[in-house]
C-alpha cells in the first residue's frame, strides 16, 4: 500500500512485473513494442491480402466498414487520447463531410467536381467547423464541453431529417438540401488520378492506402513538438501553461484536426454507400467509435488499430451462421488462459462448471422436465451440450431472462470479491454466461451486439483502465 511520499508507480512495480507476465502482457508487448518493426509489416501484408485471399464481396465489405472505423479511432484519438478532451458531436464532422461529398458530387444539385476538389473542400471546411466549435474550450471543460459537443450532433442529425422542405422568400417551390429521411442517392464514385474506383475492393485498398499515411503522420505527430504539447495538456493544463505551452491555441488545434480527419472518412463512406442518410451518424456510432478507442487504448495509435479492428468485426461475426458461437467460445477460451493463473484456477473452473452443468441438467430432468427442449440442432455444439446444457423450451424463455439478471449480480460480486471466492464464484458465472447464450443471446445478434460492447468496456475498465494497449498513467501520492 503505497504512503506519502511513495511513488505509486515504484510501489506497484512488481505487480505490474507479473502483469505483463502472462499471455496478456506477451501480446502488448510484441503489439506496443517500438522494437517490433516486424509487426507493422506482418499486419499490413496481411490487409493487402486480405480480399485476394477471401474473394467474397461481403468480406471485403466487412473490411471496408473496419477500415473506415479505424480512421474515425485514430481522428478522435487526436481529440480524446492525446489532448485529453472530449468531443461527443464527433460523428457530426463525420456526416458533413459524407454530405458534403453528397452535394459536390451527385445529382442532388446537379454538381460533379472532381473528386480531389471535393476531398479538398470538405477536409478544409470540416477543419474551419472544428476550430470554430474548438473555440468555447477556452473556456468550457467536463461535463459542459460535453453537453455542448453532443449538441452540436443532435442539431446536426434535426438537421438532416428536416431540411428537405425548405422555403425561402424568394423561392417559390420547396427546395430539398439533405433529401429529408430518404437521404441523398446517387452519389458519384470516386475517381482519383486516373483510377476510377466502381468496386468494394476499390474502396478498401483506397482506405487502406489512407490509414498508412495516417499512421506514419501521427507517429511522427505524436513525438513532434505539437504532440507532446498535446500530451502535456492532457495530464495538466495548468502546469503545460506555465511550461509556455498555448493550451488555448493547441486545444483548438486537436478539435480541427480531428474534424478533418473525420470529413475526409466522410467523404469515402458516401462514395462506398453511393449515398447519405441521416441514420447513418447517430449517436450509435458515436458510442462505437469511443469503444474501438477505450478498448485498444486511448492515446495509442496501435490501440486505436486494434480497437477497431475488434469492434467493427464483432457485428458481422454474428451475422455469419455459427459464427456468434465461434465468438463466444474463443472469447471463453482465451479470457481463462490469459486471466486464470496460475493455471490451477483455470482447470478448476473447467472442472466445476463441468460438474455443475451435469447437476443442474440431473436435476432438470428429474424435477422440472417439461422445460428441456433438448439440442436446438443436431451438429456440432447442439449434441455437444444435449446432455449438459439445459436448453429451454420456446415457451420457457423466460428462465434465461431470469438467469440473465443472476449473471450480472453474480459478475459484479466477482470483480469485487477476493480469492479464493473469486474462483468460486467464476464457476456459476461461466456456466450461466453459456446457458444465457444458448437460450437467449445466439438467437438475437442485435441485442448481443450491444451486450458484448457493454461487457467489453465493463471487464475493460475493471481490469485494465488504460486499454489493451494503452499506457498506464504515472501518479505521485
């Protein structure tokens, strides 16, 4: 326990040790480590290859969606991670720029700019809009910078849904700005030097081109002079004043940047679409572009990669048949070899819940037979778990409701609890966790999209605050 006086960080040293000790601390160092320059290559050979080797449309599409997450991550990273603040109408920029492509480049106003123009004037507008909504942090902070930014979203969401029955005084027929809720179709493909992009795979080799010159400008950011103003600003803007850092000038700065940023994802996201609509930018995918960067790390351009590389591949694993269980079971799987050590835990929460899935099937089908429905299948995990698992008849749905709610309480007890009831209560937890998905989750992906982000950024926060692959922030007590 550390005492006045005490460097925090120094008490806590071997602790930390035994962190990166296991599976968890081996994968962030070959991830984060400055040395590793063979992962840069190894990650990014494999992104080239990455539609020559699945030729499937839909895959490549599923890529297209995690490349443009991973720009919006590494934009609002500029703004969250490195600068410290918080911008809750980020999505917004996002959407004008998607927007703005839309009326530089489509039917609606019967303007075709060439794409570069068009990239060029909205990456340069949607800088002007984020120094401007930049300024009032000069003087707003916390929860009323955010009440702010989140305004400044939902006036931009009205906005779109309104502004297709515009009347002027000088107009007399109804003018159409943003097409209303139908949005705005049609829009142009893009077409850069010469090369004309008309498929996905157009789409994604053009995103991936632009996030490797993101990376390699933020890593050189992030060690400039502006980037450790950034970072300096973040941990004490008081005491970065008094370092002659211009907090006020640098803040705004952030905010334009990733403005920017977030325009130019816009504009290759209406391409991709081939139109805009305005529930394309709620506040929905808000929440997902700030769980790509809890997740990953905030303030480490790797995590913000990784992120949402997680996060934007999780929706559509659940699409693909079978592909939530895969999900689930791996997840089970590598949570208890990185977290269960030493490994005596792990074999016995394998044991237990093992041992209480045949209890509580016994007893089931001696007390309460009429609720079993057996295998909801004939193959793979169905007959696997036909005599462990209890699965539920369609009109007894409602036990996995109940037992959903047990789970909670039970995982909150458990991040509280101390050894060895932690152990022991990790055994019920893991075989509600699979009874709740057999019964109730696997069949309703939507809902399990959600519930996995939420768990995500709850074990997150308990367990490592920083992120995946964030650092640790120093504190002296």
């Amino acid at each position: 326990m550390p005492g006045i006086g005490r460097d925090e960080w120094v008490d806590s040293v071997e602790a930390r040790r035994d962190e990166d000790s296991g599976g968890l601390g081996l994968f962030r160092r070959r991830i984060g480590g400055s040395g590793r320059r063979w992962v840069p290559l190894v990650v990014g050979a494999v992104a080239v290859a990455y539609p020559l080797l699945l030729r499937s449309e839909f895959l490549v599409r599923v890529g297209v969606n995690v490349l443009l997450l991973m720009l919006l991550a590494l934009g609002l990273n500029i703004v969250v991670g490195w600068t410290g603040l918080l911008d809750l109408g980020y999505v917004a920029y996002y959407g004008m720029g998607a927007y703005g492509y839309a009326f530089l480049a489509s039917d609606q106003f019967g303007i075709h700019l060439p794409t570069l123009a068009v990239i060029g004037i909205v990456v340069i507008a949607m800088g002007v809009i984020g120094y401007l909504l930049g300024l009032p942090t000069r003087r707003l902070s916390g929860d009323y910078l955010a009440i702010l930014t989140l305004f400044f979203l939902q006036v931009f969401v009205e906005l779109t849904l309104n502004l297709d029955r515009l009347r002027l005084p000088f107009i007399d027929r109804t003018l159409s700005i943003t097409g209303g809720p139908n949005g705005i179709a049609g829009v142009d493909p893009m077409s850069i030097l010469g090369l004309h992009f008309q498929r996905v795979s157009d789409y994604y080799y053009l995103l991936l081109g632009l996030i490797i010159v993101m990376i390699s400008g933020l890593v050189r950011l992030e060690h400039s002079r502006t980037g450790r103003a950034w970072m300096a600003i973040r941990e004490d803007p008081l005491a970065a004043e008094h370092m002659t850092v211009p907090v006020a000038r640098m803040k705004v700065m952030a905010y334009a940047i990733g403005a920017a940023v977030a325009g130019l994802t816009g504009t290759v996201f209406a391409a991709v679409q081939t139109g805009v609509f305005p529930q394309n930018f709620t506040v929905t995918l808000l929440i997902v572009v700030y769980a790509a960067l809890i997740l990953g790390g905030s303030g480490s351009i790797a995590g913000a990669v990784f992120g949402a590389v997680v996060i934007g591949a999780i929706p559509e694993i659940l699409r693909i048949p079978g592909g939530g269980r895969v999900l689930f079971y791996g997840a089970l799987l590598a949570g208890g070899l990185i977290w269960l050590r030493p490994r005596r835990r792990l074999v016995v929460v394998g044991v237990g819940t093992l041992a209480l899935g045949l209890g509580v099937r016994l007893m089931t089908a001696t007390w309460w037979p009429e609720v079993i429905a057996g295998p909801q299948d004939g193959s793979g995990i169905g007959r696997l778990f036909g005599r462990w698992l209890v699965q539920l008849a369609p009109t007894k749905l409602w036990v996995a409701n109940l037992a959903f709610v047990l789970l909670v309480i039970l995982v909150l007890t458990a991040v509280i609890a101390i050894e060895p009831w932690r152990t022991a209560l990790l055994i019920p937890v893991v075989y509600l966790a699979v009874f709740v998905w057999e019964n109730r989750l696997v069949t309703e992906p939507s809902i399990t999209r959600q519930l996995i982000f939420g768990v995500l950024l709850v074990v997150m926060m308990a367990i490592r605050p920083q992120g995946l692959l964030g650092k640790p922030r120093v504190e002296i007590v």
